[in-house]
C-alpha cells in the first residue's frame, strides 16, 4: 500500500508528537514535522512538491494558488480552526482538494490580551526587570477602575475583553465596520463612533479581522487622536496598524505604550526595529498557543487525515 505523505508545518516547539498519536496512523501516513519557518515560496516548492497532506498552522505559512498549483499530489490541506485567510480555497476548490479544519480554543487569546493590558497599564515589564537588574521601584503604576477601555470588534474574543474589563470596574466603548448599536445594548457596551473609539479609548485593543477595510486603518491620523497617556494592544493580525506609523507615535510619545503579539512579518526578524522601540512590549504570537488550543489543532489534523482515508472527510471549509 503507497502511504500518503504528510506534512505538519511550522510546529515552532515541538510538540506535535505530543499532542497526536501519529502511531496509530503508522500503516497509512509517512509523517515529516517541520520545526523552523520554511520561508519564501521557492523554499516551500522545494521542500513539499512531494507532499500528498499538509498540515497548517493558523496563518504561519501562507499557502497561495500559485503554490497550490505546482504540487502535483497535494489532496488535502488542512488547516487548525476553521478560517485561515493566507490558503487559497478558490484555487484548492478548483483542483479538487479537500481543505478542512479542526475545532479550537479562542479563549486563550482574549486572556493574553488582557494580559498585556495589565502589563503594559501597570508598567509590570519595567518592573520585573528592575528586580532581575538588581534595581527597585521606578515607575508608578495606574489603575484601571473608572478608565475607558475601547474595543476594535465586538465579537467572541472582543466580548470576553469586556467581561473582562466590566469585573475590573472600566467604561467599555466598541466599534467596527458592521458592529450596530443594538449588538452593543445587549451585552452593555456602549457603542460610538471610529473617531471616538480612539479619542475616548484610555487604552484600545483590537478584536477585529484583517480585510480589505482593516488593512492599514490604524495609521499616524488615527494614532493622532488618542490620548498621550492611552495604550493601544494588538493581538489580532500585524497589518491592521501601520507599523512604521506606530514606532513613530511611540519614539515621538503621541502615545504612552503598545504591545503587539502579531506582526506584518512573522516570525519577527531578529534585528527587526520594532525588538528596538521604545514603550513597546512584543510576545511571538503566543495569544493562540495554549494547550488546550494546541490539543485541538493536532487531533483535529489527526482526526481529518483519518476521516480523509476512510473517505469520508470531516469539517469541510467550502
């Protein structure tokens, strides 16, 4: 029997080994893990023409119909959750190539997220490093009681943000492309306009998805409109602020402090400005990675290529 060839691609840690029984599926699979980002197209043609399965995490590797077009036995993509904007579905429609999903976790993110709100309102990273330095208090910290958190999309991991936000006593305003006043009545946030998400917003996150009318919108104008002492966290996609913009708005204090999980370019280059900007905290993209996200994602690839032998492929993204 010729064994599908299957590759699991960008498992940065490691652990795709621990989180499937790739074992039982020994008789029909030959299973190649990559652990480093393979990089640019002609990389990635050279490393998985052969491949008949790929497996791919979130949008770390991009997966466009040019690509798709030049791997001769591809027959199933699947990708973890059910979205992934960087595969080309029209062309694997096209071809006939089963693309699937597998379930998820989305709490993890919006955790994260307030995590770095906590860190980066409190001033918590100076400190941690004034203790390793052997140094003691130098900053001073604010509280979040009465301040206004602002909410760029309002939807599961934007509403987790403000159950948050709501137990820690803050206002919580949103707003988005298609988020309507009566969505906002429901779940008592109140809603108001693009200009005054960052004019009222003492500290604004991002909950929204990268498209066409995301891409760039946070740029020097709008960066312009918050307040000096306000914080702006990002742990949706890179693209969605104008980067060089907001290292401007940083070095030049039209802002207090961002931090971002997400990045135009991921994973982020080691002498890369933003590692060197002042009043930014930066994490790797860690907001989906936990393991109970993790267990998800590598079953679900297990489960798929299973269903996928025995003909009858699951969680079919159309």
């Amino acid at each position: 029997m010729i064994k599908l060839k299957v590759a699991v691609l960008d498992d940065y840690q490691n652990v795709a080994n621990h989180f499937a029984d790739w074992e039982k599926l020994s008789e029909n699979i030959e299973l190649k893990v990559f652990n480093e980002y393979i990089g640019d197209d002609t990389n990635l043609l050279e490393k998985l023409i052969d491949f008949d399965v790929l497996c791919l995490m979130r949008e770390r590797t991009p997966l466009p119909g040019i690509l798709i077009n030049k791997l001769p036995n591809l027959k199933l993509v699947i990708t973890s959750g059910m979205w992934n904007a960087s595969i080309d579905s029209k062309t694997l429609k096209k071809k006939n190539i089963i693309y699937c999903g597998t379930e998820t976790k989305i709490h993890s993110t919006a955790e994260l997220a307030w995590a770095l709100i906590m860190n980066s309102w409190r001033g918590l990273q100076t400190e941690i490093q004034n203790m390793k330095d052997g140094n003691w208090q130098t900053t001073i910290g604010r509280g979040l009681k009465g301040n206004t958190l602002g909410i760029f999309g309002l939807g599961k991991q934007g509403l987790q943000v403000a159950s948050y936000a709501k137990a820690f006593g803050m206002k919580v305003i949103a707003w988005s492309h298609n988020l309507k006043q009566q969505d906002c009545e429901k779940v008592g946030v109140e809603h108001v306009s693009s200009t005054d998400l960052f004019k009222m917003s003492d500290i604004l996150t991002i909950h929204t998805k990268l498209s066409n009318r995301t891409l760039g919108y946070i740029d020097e104008n709008k960066l312009k409109l918050m307040k000096k002492e306000s914080v702006i966290v990002n742990t949706s996609r890179g693209p969605i602020i104008k980067e060089h913009d907001l290292i401007t708005a940083l070095n030049n204090n039209i802002i207090s402090c961002a931090a971002l999980d997400v990045y135009d370019q991921e994973p982020l280059p080691r002498d890369h400005i933003l590692r060197k900007t002042k009043n930014l905290i930066l994490t790797p993209h860690i907001g989906y990675v936990s393991e109970e996200a993790y267990e998800k994602f590598f079953n679900g690839y297990f489960k798929a290529i299973e269903a996928f032998i025995n003909k009858k492929p699951t969680n079919l993204i159309s």
